[in-house]
C-alpha cells in the first residue's frame, strides 16, 4: 500500500479511497498519524479508513470529543483529534497509553501537536494542498 505513497489525489473521493486501502492493509496495534494544514483532508482520508474495517455511515469528527471510538468491526478504532488538546496531561489522563496497548487501530488528526506522544512504528502521512488536490505522502517521524 505505501509503494504507491506519493501520490495526488485529484478530489475528496480519491482521498477516500486511499485511507480505505490504509485500513485494509491496517494491523492490530498500528498508528496512523495524518499531519496536514486546516481542510488537508484528513478527516476525510479518516473516514475511508474507518468504513473499510466495516463501519457504514457512522463516521463524524472527532473535533468536539478529542476521541471517537468504533468497535466491533475488524479492528476496533481510536480517531483522535489533538487539535483541541491542550497539554500531555490532557491525553494521558484520558488514557492515551490503554488506547495504544488496545490492539486496535489509533488514528491522529494534528499528531505534530503532541510528536512525542506518538510510538515508534507510527506511519506518518502528509495531506498538502496541490493543485486543485491533494498530494498525500510518507514522511518521517518528526521524532526522528
Ligand atoms: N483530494 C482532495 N481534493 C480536493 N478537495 C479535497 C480532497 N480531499 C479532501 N478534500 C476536501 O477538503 C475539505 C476539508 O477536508 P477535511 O475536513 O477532511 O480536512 P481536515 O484536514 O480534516 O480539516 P481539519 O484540519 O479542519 O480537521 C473537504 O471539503 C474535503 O471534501
Ligand atoms: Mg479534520
């Protein structure tokens, strides 16, 4: 799946679809981090995630409750929004490190907020703007 990284995404239906090929090749305990500007895309990419681990029609922003969890489906999901969050504090307390040792699948929109936050096998992916589109590509962990 992240051979085909970079790669332009010319509309929201193209952004869709990559974050469901992410999801199908998506293993328990993974991180996807989803770094990118206001309106990159994100959510959206999110969203194509989540539908193909089998959630139909019930994916919303997380921007309103720093965490929107899904269960059930092949692999549970965590979508995390740490724009809102304002300290370490904040995601430790609401169990930051039980979500990651879950077996799920955590996703971050706004990881570079909170870098350290973020374990080491997390996969990085930037959503800018180009063009009329998107180009979406790996980067690596700003930890290093
Ligand atoms: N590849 C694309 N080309 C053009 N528009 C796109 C593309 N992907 C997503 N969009 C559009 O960009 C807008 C913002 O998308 P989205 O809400 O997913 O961004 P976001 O990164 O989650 O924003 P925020 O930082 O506010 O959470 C939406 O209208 C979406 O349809
Ligand atoms: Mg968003």
């Amino acid at each position: 799946m992240l051979e085909f990284l970079p790669t332009h995404l010319a509309d929201p239906a193209a952004t869709d679809l990559l974050g469901e090929s992410l999801g199908k090749a998506a293993l328990a305990g993974g991180v996807i981090a989803l770094v990118g500007d206001l309106g990159s895309g994100k959510t959206t990419m999110a969203q194509g995630i989540v539908r193909s681990l089998g959630y139909q029609n019930e994916v919303t922003s997380p921007t309103f409750s720093l965490v929107q969890e899904y269960r059930g489906g092949r692999l549970d999901i965590f979508h995390f929004d740490f724009y809102r969050v304002e300290s370490d504090h904040e995601l430790l307390d609401l169990g930051w490190d039980d979500y990651l040792e879950q077996g799920g699948l955590v996703i971050v929109e706004w990881p570079a907020l909170f870098p350290h936050l973020l374990p080491e096998g997390t996969i990085w992916i930037q959503l800018t703007h180009e063009n009329d589109g998107r180009l979406a590509e790996i980067i690596p962990s700003p930890c290093g």
